[in-house]
C-alpha cells in the first residue's frame, strides 16, 4: 500500500513538473539556471520516499567560479537525492537517450543539460570539445557522472576519462560529490533511514597534462571511494542507533 501510494505521488509530481516545468523553461529555453530550480524540486521528494536527506555543501557551494563536478551515480533514486547538491549555474552532461524518456526527457533538454551519444566515439569526444567551449566561453559549471553508467550496488565502478578532459581542457578545478549508498532503499517501507550527500574540497589540476588524465581520475576515484566507505559506515551508525533497518 505504501509503494502504490509512493508511486501515485510520483507519478502526479512528475505530470506537474512536466506540464508547469516546460512551460517554465519555454520561457528562457536552455538556461542553465534551471538545473539548479529543478534540481532543489527533486531533492524534496525524498521525503515522500521515507528518506532523510542531508546535505553537507561548504559555505561557498554557491558562490564559487567555474569547475567540473563528479558525482558517483548509483541507481533511479539519485534524482531524488543528489540532485539536491547542484549548484547555480550548473549544467548536467546525460546520455542521448534521457531526451526519449516520457515526461522527464524533454525537461531535462529544456533546462539546458547536455547530451552524449556515447555509442559513438566521435561524436562523444566531440561533446567533450562542446563542454570545454561551453565553460571558456560562459560562466557555467558542467556535472558529470565519470562512472558512466549506474553502479546498482556494485560500489564505486572504474572512471571514464571524459570529466577530467573537460577539466584539463578547460583549466578548472574538479569538485567531487558523494553520495551515500542508496540500493537498500525500498518503496514499501516506510522510513529508508539517512542519507548524506556531501561535497568534497575542490582537486586542482595544475600541473596536469592531457597524458595524466589517467592518474587525475585515479586520484579522485580513490578521494570518493574513500568518502564513501566513511558516508555509509556514518549512515549505517546513524540507522541502527534510530532503529531503523534497512
């Protein structure tokens, strides 16, 4: 009963986010502000899911200049979770396929984000070349998921190199964001416990090279892997001392 009420709720906040969210956007197409507004509407819905949401931004997060941000990426529900963590003036790079999905598709393209077809090699370096410009020749940020697709409870899986030639090509630091592990969550149940998603100090790339873009994406891979063995022993402390299991 709980999951069919969930899924209502979903589905009605979906519906209103489409109709009143594209019509939004219509009015300044592929402004990169949008990220950030919409981004702060999903994140409340994880209250609705039985979710308690904390977030650990830096006084700064807000006011900071140009960077490339890196977040794990775990399942469906980090729509509902670190989405909450982007920062104004922020725009996401997805895979070309997100603008084909009901509802959320054509949100997602009107609010300025970025598609990649990586099924295509070329056209993917060519989507990295389109974010270094977009960050040389605007004031936007650009969030990517250097795994590449959704771990699923397979912990932290290897990086893709695509961020961190943005980052060197574009000289701007790299800010990783963690999330804590979110695949016990379940629909049925009533509390899902904590999660925290929480902003790392930025990586500077100075000294950085395009033959280094290996070694820039192991140092921060091991920074995320690291913070989130902490996250998800903190969060498991947290449950069991509320007596909450999940």
């Amino acid at each position: 009963m709980i999951a069919l009420l969930r899924l209502v709720a979903v589905a009605l906040f979906a519906i209103f986010m489409f109709v009143f969210g594209c019509g939004y956007c219509l009015l300044s197409p592929r402004n990169p502000k949008h990220v950030f507004t919409f981004g702060r509407q999903f994140a409340k819905m994880a209250r609705v899911f039985g979710i308690k949401l904390e977030f650990r931004l830096p006084p700064d997060a807000y006011h900071r200049g140009q960077h490339i941000y890196i977040a794990n990426h775990q399942n469906n529900w980090d729509l509902f979770t670190v989405s909450g963590a982007v920062t104004p003036k922020v725009v996401t790079v997805g895979k070309k396929s997100l603008a084909w999905l009901p509802l959320f598709g054509q949100l997602y393209w009107l609010s300025g984000n970025i598609l990649i077809d990586r099924a295509n090699k070329a056209k993917a370096k060519g989507t990295i070349d389109q974010v270094v410009a977009s960050i040389k020749q605007s004031d936007v940020s650009v969030w990517m998921f250097p795994e590449g697709t959704r771990s699923r409870g397979r912990g932290l899986l290897p990086f893709k190199t695509g961020a961190f030639h943005a980052a060197i090509g574009a000289q701007v630091p790299i800010i990783p964001i963690v999330c804590s592990s979110t695949g016990n969550i379940k629909l049925n149940r009533w509390n899902n416990g904590h999660v925290i998603v929480e902003m790392l100090p930025p990586v500077s790339i100075d000294g950085y090279g395009k033959e280094d873009v290996r070694k820039l994406a192991t140092q921060c891979r091991d920074l995320m892997e690291q913070k989130l063995m902490a996250l998800d022993n903190e969060v498991a402390q947290r449950n069991e001392a509320e007596g909450v299991r999940v």
